[in-house]
C-alpha cells in the first residue's frame, strides 16, 4: 500500500493500464490523494472501501456466531450490533472518506462493508451514500452478507459480488450460487 516514491506509485498504475485493466479495488483502506489523482489522470477507475470492521462490536465472525446461527437462525445476525462510541466513530470516518474522496472522478463505486466486517445499519449507510457520495454506485457488502433478501423492495445498492473461497459451505463456485439468496 505505501510505494516508495511517487514516481514508483505512477509507474505501477501505469503498469496495471498498460496490461489492459480499467478498474481496480482499493480493499479496506483509503489511499493518498495522489493515487486517486493518477487514477482520475490515467482514466483508471477506482472501488473504495471503507477500512474494515470494528471489533468492539458483537456478535463476530467466528466459530461463536456460526454456533448463534446453527441455534436460532439468521434472523437478527446479518448486521452486528455497535456500542454508541463505535456507531459515532464509524459514522465520522465514513463522511471523512466520502467528503475527501468524493472529488476524484475516478471513484466509480462506494463499499462501505466487506465480508460483513463491521456491517451494521447497511440500509441507513445506503441511503446516506446516495445523498452525499456523488451519485456512486454502492455495494453494501463486497463478498456475502447481503440482506436484500431480508428487505425485499429496499435500496440495499447497485451491486451484488460474490468471494468463494472454494471450501464449506459452498464448495465451488456454482454451489455459491445455488446456495446465496
């Protein structure tokens, strides 16, 4: 994430245009300004992540929450629940993003949640991008935990990606998709 010289971080974008790619994520993390300036000079269009989770907030991803859903559902745990301090802190960095980064034209699509890290709120982060991130596409949530199956009719974003990983639960790439809502 941190080239050693402006003119490395110039040669790498340029790098990835000349083999013929036009969009690259920036995954959990926000870069220097300068990246996104080339990018917007290069024509080089950009994802942005939010910076991943948080983990003061419950449940987590982990053997405890797939234990939690065995038991009672998924009913209630697509979405973590945040201390107050964690809310606040999330917020504020999410408009800090958005209003430093909003400028860059290369921004093409906001994903304010990875894998779930941190999700929390995912429709309320949704309509706040649409009023203030620029008239961006939003992916609520890169990878799975997206809940338009527990809204239907809701703004829940403009796209649906999925990460496999080839293992359990879904095994290969066409068992995702059997299996994802």
């Amino acid at each position: 994430i941190a080239p050693p010289s402006v003119a490395a971080l110039m040669h790498e974008l340029q790098m990835i245009k000349d083999f013929g790619f036009n969009m690259m994520r920036v995954h959990a993390a926000v870069m220097p300004p300068i990246f996104y300036y080339f990018c917007d000079q290069l024509g080089l269009l950009v994802w942005q992540d939010m910076p991943g989770g948080d983990g003061r907030a419950l449940p987590l991803w982990d053997q405890a929450r797939a234990d939690a859903e065995h038991r009672v559902g998924y009913d209630g745990l697509d979405e973590i629940v945040r201390t107050d301090e964690s809310k606040a802190a999330f917020w504020q960095e999410l408009q800090g993003v958005v209003s430093s980064l909003s400028p860059f034209a290369s921004i093409v699509c906001w994903t304010p949640f990875n894998e779930a890290w941190g999700q929390f709120q995912t429709l309320e982060v949704v309509r706040w991008l649409r009023e203030f991130g620029g008239g961006r596409w939003v992916n609520s949530a890169s990878g799975w935990n997206d809940i338009a199956d527990l809204y239907p009719g809701a703004d829940h974003g403009d796209v649906a990606d999925v990460h496999n990983y080839e293992g359990p639960p879904f095994q290969t790439l066409n068992g995702t998709f059997t299996k994802w809502p």
